[in-house]
C-alpha cells in the first residue's frame, strides 16, 4: 500500500522481541517483504547486537535503526 502511495521507504517493525511492541515478526517477514518490495525498507525493533545486524544484512533491507543497540 506504501509503494502505491508513492513512499520512498518504509519500516517494519518489531523484527525481534522489543518489550512492550508486540509480537516479533521475525527475519523471513522482513526478507520477504524486502524481496517483493520496490522501495526501501528499514528493519526496527529489538535490535541489540551484532548478530541482529548480520541477519537484518541477509534479507536485503535497506537499513535499520536502533536506540538499544547503540546506547
């Protein structure tokens, strides 16, 4: 729905177990989306080590952001 609005990039969150978000909705959603998606997608949520970010990598999302991972 994004893409036919003509947005240039969404997030998608929580993509890892982030208290008081919701349930995860895991690194094969992301991928998923990612892969079928014309526009730039940013993972959010529960991203708090390194390995987080090597598995958000695989997926070709876009980016991420994070409060946890960098404080």
């Amino acid at each position: 729905m994004a893409e036919e609005m003509g947005a240039d990039a969404v997030t998608y969150s929580p993509i890892f177990f982030s208290p008081g978000k919701g349930e995860a909705k895991g690194l094969k959603d992301l991928e998923e989306l990612a892969k079928n998606s014309k526009i730039n997608i940013y993972a959010l949520g529960g991203i708090i080590e390194e390995k987080h970010v090597e598995d958000i990598k695989k997926t070709k999302a876009y980016g991420f952001a994070s409060i946890r991972y960098f404080c």
